[in-house]
C-alpha cells in the first residue's frame, strides 16, 4: 500500500495550516471563514527518509443539506479510504464538540490507524487542555501546534512507524505538468474527473466551486502526467472576496509552473475578452498552449459550424494564432482523450530539438527564395541558423545587419520555421545576431 496520511476533522480546526507545514508549502489557501477548502488537496512530505504522501480534506459536518457540504462529507470518506493512517485534526481552545464526537464514530468504522491530532496547544494551558479529548476513546492525543511546528515531530515519528523502509530510488524524471485553466463554470473540474475516471474535484453549476489548484497524478499513451485543475480566473474588478483573491492567484501560479496549459472555453459564449487575458499571460511566460472548446454538444450545428468558429477565434488570437483548437463535450465525453493526446504532442514539441544542419539546409532556401528587404540601400544577408539550448524552442538567424530586419520579415521566419517543423501548441522567439 502506498505511504498515505490523510488530515480529516471539523471545519476550521487548522487543517489546511497542518497540511502546508508537513509539505513545507503555502499549497492550500487558509482563511478564519469555515469551508474554505472542500476538493481533496494532495502533497509530498519527508519524514526521517520516508516519502509520504499527505491530503488536506474540507471540514466534515454531519447531516446538513448543503450542496458543498454534502460534497465534502463524500471526499473526506474516499480520503479515509486511500490511506493508511488518518490524522484527526481537533481543537485544544474549543474542547471537545458534538461535531467531533460524530465524526469519532465514522472513523470507527474505517479501521485504520487513527491519531488525535489537538491543534492549536500554543501554550502550556492549552497543551494540558488536550487531554480533554481521551473522552473520545481512540487513544493516544497529540499536542501541536501548527502555526509554529511544536509537538509535529512526536506525531510524524508515530505516522512513519507504520511506512515499510524502502530502498533508495533513482532520481525520477521530470514529468510533464498539464494546467486546466479558464473562467468559472466552463467545465475545467468535469473534465478533470472524467479524465480520472473518480470525483477528484467537487462539481456544482456554481461559479467559485473549485478553490485550491487540485494536481493529481495521470497516466495515458504510455507516458505519466501530473494534471492541475485550477479556480475560475475572473477579471480583477469582479474578484471581492480574500479567497476567490487567493485562488486566482494559485491558478496564475499554476500557469507560471506549467509545461501545457489547455484554455477551456464555453461553446455557448465563444472567446471572450477574459479568455484572451488568460491566452496571453500563457504567451507571456512561454508555455505550450491548447485551446479546449467545451459544451459543443449544446451548439446548434449547420455547415461549416466548427470551422467558422475556429476562424473567429484564430482571427481574435493574431498575430500568435498557434494553438490547436478542440471541440469537446465533457458531458457526453466527446473527444477529451483526444484534447490529452494533442496536449502530450504539444509537450513533445515544445521539447523539439532540430538539427543545426536541418535548419540550414531548409530555412536558407525559403530565405533566398524571399530575403529580407533592404534598409536604406543596406542589403541584409542571413548566413546561417541554429537552435539555441532554451527551454522553449529559440532560433538565432546570424547575419550582417541584424538590427535592420522588421517584424514583418520575423513572422515570415516564423511561420515557416512552423511549416517545416511542426512547432504546433508552442510560442517560437526568433533572435538576430551579427555574424
């Protein structure tokens, strides 16, 4: 069995502060508001050699008929199910709550390793306050305090001691980061958890429902991928709450630390003027790019539909009219492997390295068939071309006069550097230098 601790308890004991102190990572968003967290949050921790993995729940209340609520209660369960020790999270300053004692009673029936866990013991007062909880009866408390790390260490060597030692492993290859990005309620979650095949991440018609960018673990064509489901990004004068602030920010964050990003949009709405803000901060930091038209169920069709749609949306994107574009319905699982597939060439091709000669042999026939235009009587003459070891694909085209070529003349490189090469789904930078 994997190395599996998961943190369960009521609302707004601390739970998402434990999770960021064992990952060493301000990874899940804390507000003294209750419910902030609600989809199951994973991280990596090390303790005493042991890798381990660790997820942060929402709170658990029993019998409400709220829509998030009950939600919840079913991702904490299918939390408690995939460890191997669970972590009751509970609260030295309020003692021990009926919410707690109801809560005790569906961890029974787990049987699984399960350690009171009494946070928020900041002071000896408090600490002594934790034995409140042996009224529980499920064994031994610990006293912690998560804002400042006291009492963790004690824990962890108690959580380890039930990890098998594992022989050291190789380094493991770097494994490509795929974000769901776009505004709220276009589908990003749906997609994610059709992809997963599970309830990965909660689904409601209300716009904010996923809050923390969720990454989770995916295995398709052969080859492993961590995918990111990320909140809705809005324009900033619609962001009010502290939140909704925070969760902006981790998707922004998960763009930055991207390999691809697949740009959701809703068929019945078209490319919006947000859309575009979100397409162009991707540009901005280089990544690999996938356009995902989600909802073409629910589009009426006549000829040319498609088609027609794709030219609007490459019309707003020029110049950087690059990206692939897919017409999907999550709904009815219309081509979402597919949207995958494409997402692991785009992948392939931003790592695409092409031959010195290669380059040569093309792009001096296409330049000699149209050369650059003079500047002033200066004549400019491009002698040769390499791809400089970038992280994404750069062209250096060394010649005489480098800072005479325009623009123009740079999109016309461009573009058959793409022809040639297949640069699909990836910003190209072109650079002159002088020969």
């Amino acid at each position: 069995m994997a190395n599996i601790v998961a943190i369960v308890g009521r609302p707004n004991v601390g739970k998402s502060t434990f999770f960021n102190r064992l990952v060493e990572r301000r990874d899940a968003i804390i507000d003294n508001e209750s419910g902030v967290t609600r989809d199951r949050h994973y991280g990596q921790a090390l303790w005493n050699g042991k890798n381990f993995t660790v997820i942060d729940t929402g709170g658990y209340i029993e019998g409400s008929d709220d829509v998030f609520e009950g939600a919840i209660r079913d991702q904490v369960k299918i939390a408690i199910e995939e460890s191997s020790v669970v972590l009751f999270v509970v609260d030295c300053d309020s003692g021990v709550t009926g919410m707690d004692k109801d809560f005790a009673n569906v961890l029974r029936q787990s049987k699984k390793p399960v350690y009171i866990v009494a946070n928020k013991a900041d002071n000896t007062e408090r600490a002594h306050m934790a034995g409140d909880f042996y009224s529980l009866g499920m064994g031994e408390i610990f006293p912690i305090s998560a804002i400042n790390g006291s009492g963790t260490g004690d824990l962890l060597d108690k959580v380890v001691s039930h990890f098998p030692e594992e022989p050291e492993q190789k380094k493991e290859d770097h494994i490509p980061r795929i974000a769901i990005v776009g505004r709220p309620n276009v589908g990003k979650s749906s997609f994610v958890n059709s992809l997963l095949n599970e309830s990965r991440s909660i689904v409601t018609d209300i716009a904010g429902t996923t809050r923390d960018s969720i990454n989770s673990h995916y295995t398709a064509f052969g080859k492993n991928f961590i995918i990111t489901d990320t909140a809705g990004i809005r324009k900033k004068a619609k962001v009010r709450e502290d939140i909704e602030f925070y969760s902006v920010l981790r998707a922004l964050n998960a763009i930055e630390n991207s390999d691809v990003c697949i740009v959701m949009l809703d068929a019945t709405k078209g490319l919006e003027a947000q859309d575009l803000n979100i397409i162009f901060q991707i540009q901005k930091y280089k990544k690999g790019l996938l356009i995902m038209v989600n909802k073409w169920d629910l589009v009426e069709k006549e000829n040319n539909t498609a088609k027609n749609f794709e030219d609007e949306i490459r019309q707003k994107l020029a110049p950087n009219d690059y990206p692939p574009i897919i017409f999907t319905s999550v709904m009815t699982k219309q081509r979402i492997f597919k949207t995958i597939e494409k997402a692991t060439e785009v992948y392939e091709n931003r790592q695409k390295k092409v031959t010195t000669s290669t380059l040569n042999e093309v792009m001096l026939k296409e330049i000699e068939r149209y050369p650059p235009p003079a500047h002033r009587g200066k004549y400019i003459k491009i002698k040769y071309i390499t791809q400089l070891p970038t992280q994404t694909p750069t062209f250096a085209f060394f010649c005489n006069h480098p800072k005479y070529i325009k623009l123009p003349y740079e999109r016309f490189l461009e573009n058959n550097i793409r022809k040639h090469f297949k640069f699909e789904g990836v910003p190209i930078k072109i650079v002159f230098r002088k020969k």
